[in-house]
C-alpha cells in the first residue's frame, strides 16, 4: 500500500499533472485520487491495469518498487512490454552503475528483466560519465583484443535501434548468443540484422537477426581489471598483436627506412 501511494504521486508529479488532470485522464474522481496518494484506500485491480498502461509501467513494478528515485520521466520501453529500472541516483543525485559480476553474468539472460535480479546489482559511482542508463558487463575471452579477459565493459543503453552507428563497438545481448561484446555494423535496412566482428581477427565475424536482439548497450568506458606486464608493453610485443589481428605492416617498415 504505501510503495503504490508513493509511485502514484511520483509519477504525476514527473508528469506534470495536477491530481484534477489525472483523474480526469484515467475517468475516475479527484477525490480517488487523493484516496489512494494518500493510502486511505488501495487501488483496485482495474485501476492498477489503468495506471499501468497510462505509465507504460508493468503492474508488479509498481506495486513492488520505490521509483522515487527516478530523475525524470526516461523509463526504458522495450516492446512496449517492460520498462527497465529508471536511472538510479545517490544522496549527491549521481548517476549509479550496476555492475554483472561473472558470477550472474551466466543468468543475465534470465534475469535482465526481472526487478528482484537488478536491484541485488551492486552499484558504483563514475562521475565522467554522459548522461543515461548505465551498466557495467565482465568481458570474456580474447575476441575483442587488447581488451583483456575479466575487464568490465560501462555501456550507455540504447533504446532506439536505429541509434546504431556502424564501427562502434557494443554489449549485446541475445537469445542466441547471450552477452557479447563486439563491433557493430548496422544492417537493419539491408536484411534487418546486425553484423558482429571481433577486432580480434582470429575471431570470424557473424550476423544476428535484430529480433533476437534483448537488449543493446553502447561502450562508453572500461575498467581493467588485470596489470599490462612488460612484456604486452614491448614493441615486439605489440607488433606479434598487429600481424595476428592481420594489419598490413609494409607501409609501417617504408616509414622506418
């Protein structure tokens, strides 16, 4: 009862409308309203359906979550069927990152959409970062070298698909392939998939239908969790990375002659 009175005068708060607009809005009386902002009353099942499809909001997100953290009005649609959790802020207003360990990461698929597994996230601060959603992935393997195995991809969420910019790399998750993280041409209007290619080249490049697509997150920074040794650090070491990712070194040599 009192996380829904909350939500309820929260939300029409971020909305701008008065208790008399939105009453007027969903058909019933001000005072109904006021009923339930209050928690002198619970909403019906009606109402909720009501509220829920005036907000875009699911029913149990609602009814189960503090949303009055939410900054603004920017929940996340996805089909028109969920919303993800609105941009989480701290005590100052920053933005928070939640962060999939390699431990959930396997359950990601599962959970993505599933409130109880977002909110167990643990959350950090990176107080450079652009504004929007943000969440932070483990990277697996060598596909995407120099990054290394273990290191954390932050990526912005990206609600329009057609905010896809061929070349830029991204998380992306699928039912097919689950997480990835890999560079991205966009070739919705072509054949109404994306074309994943590992700047590892070992590593061959492959489509994916876009309806497969759960959700995409554009790279904005990452965090290295591993210390470069000597070694990486070497020009030898560096040449080895070039000629294995298949870059043409002739050009480079008539420079040094």
């Amino acid at each position: 009862m009192k996380t829904i009175s909350k939500n309820l005068r929260h939300l029409r708060q971020l909305r701008g409308v008065t208790q008399e607009l939105l009453a007027e809005d969903l058909g019933v009386t001000r005072s109904r309203i006021s009923s339930y902002e209050e928690g002198r009353s619970a909403p019906t099942i009606e109402f909720l359906i009501q509220l829920s499809d005036y907000f875009k909001i699911p029913i149990d997100i609602l009814l189960r979550n503090d949303l009055s953290k939410a900054q603004d009005t920017s929940f996340i649609e996805v089909g028109n069927k969920r919303v993800l959790f609105p941009i989480m802020v701290d005590s100052d207003n920053e933005n928070l990152i939640e962060v999939v360990p390699v431990k959930a990461s396997a359950g990601y698929l599962d959970g993505y959409d599933d409130p109880e597994y977002i909110e167990q996230l643990q959350k950090i601060k990176l107080p450079f970062l652009p504004t929007g959603k943000h969440r932070a992935f483990p990277i697996k393997g060598d596909s995407m070298l120099p990054m290394k195995d273990g290191s954390y991809v932050v990526g912005r969420y990206i609600e329009d698909r057609r905010d896809i910019i061929s070349g830029r790399t991204y998380i992306i998750i699928s039912k097919s392939d689950g997480m990835t993280y890999k560079r991205v041409y966009n070739q919705i209007a072509e054949n109404n998939t994306l074309l994943l290619v590992p700047d590892n080249q070992t590593y061959h490049s492959y489509e994916i239908p876009i309806d497969e697509v759960q959700e995409i997150w554009e790279f904005t920074c990452s965090i290295n969790t591993q210390e470069y040794d000597e070694q990486e650090l070497k020009l030898s070491s560096i040449i080895t990375m070039f000629n294995s990712l298949g870059v043409e070194l002739k050009a480079l040599e008539k420079l040094v002659k």
